[in-house]
C-alpha cells in the first residue's frame, strides 16, 4: 500500500511541474504605424488590405452631448491586444480626456476583423499595439498635434427641404 501511495504522489508532482514549464509566448508592444511592415527578423501585424487606419476613420462617430447638443471631443490612447491567431482579444485606453470618446473608441476597435499576427523568424507573437487617437473640431488649427488616428469632426448643415 506504501508504494502505491507513493508512486501516486510521484506521478502527482511530476504531472504538476509539467504543467508549469510549458513555455510561454513571446509579447511586443508596438504602435499601429508598424501595421504591415518588417524589421530584421521581425514581421510585424497585418491588417486585411492594409486599410487599419482607414477602418478607423470610416468607423468613429462624435457624439453629441445630452442636453447642450455640443460635439464630445477628446483624445485617448487605444491598446489593442492581437494574439497569435491574429485575434483581438482585448482593447482599453487610458489618458482618457472624455469618457464618450473613450467608448467610441473602443466600439468600433471591437469590432476590428482577424488579421496576420506579428511574427518573429517566422513564429507568431502576441502583440500589444498603442495607438494616440484625437477627436478635434474643423477649426482647431493649433490641436492637430501627434496624433496616430486623427478625426476632424464639424458642425452638422441642415439643408432646408426643397418641396419636392
């Protein structure tokens, strides 16, 4: 009986430090500048067609605020975390300067398509991709600073309806 609760213990530990030494990937952090191009050994993600930048200024909408019926600006900087099937599986931001935005923003990284992931000599990477999105008004000429996703909102025209 001895040796069979010993070798059961044996058996246990050596399935649990088995368990702990499984290597595990790699993880860069990039900016989404880097979408589509290759450094050294390193490729690094690509969105389909190469349009990431467009998907987002396709995509993002200002709102208008409750009430005042002002335009919510702001600025965040979206993280988007790709792992090695090329998959979105977390988006956040942080130096939030308005919460509306914030949601915006990450509605529409929510609802970003598989890509190819990043890959170092030729095995995929989880990646971490940093971007600077700004939501600046038409006539904010000063404001148009760094930014790696900038959208120009304006005051919406209504055309007067012509009888027809």
């Amino acid at each position: 009986m001895k040796h069979l609760i010993l070798f059961c213990s044996i058996s246990l530990l050596m399935h649990c430090a088995c368990a702990q030494s499984v290597r595990k990937t790699r993880t860069i952090t990039t900016s989404i500048s880097k979408n589509g191009t290759t450094s050294g050994d390193t490729t690094f993600f690509t969105y389909p067609n190469g349009t990431l930048l467009r998907f987002f200024n396709r995509n993002l909408r200002a709102a208008f605020a409750e009430g005042t019926g002002e335009l919510e600006l702001g600025s965040c900087n979206l993280y988007i975390m790709i792992d090695t099937a090329g998959k979105v599986t977390k988006t956040w931001c942080d130096s939030v300067t308005n919460k509306t935005v914030e949601k915006e923003v990450l509605r529409v990284a929510g609802k970003l398509a598989t890509m190819k992931p990043t890959t170092i000599k030729g095995k995929p990477v989880f990646t971490i991709v940093m971007a600077t999105v700004n939501m600046e008004h038409e006539n904010e000429k000063e404001s148009y600073r760094k930014a790696d996703i900038l959208v120009i909102v304006w005051d919406p025209v209504y055309k007067k309806s012509t009888g027809r």
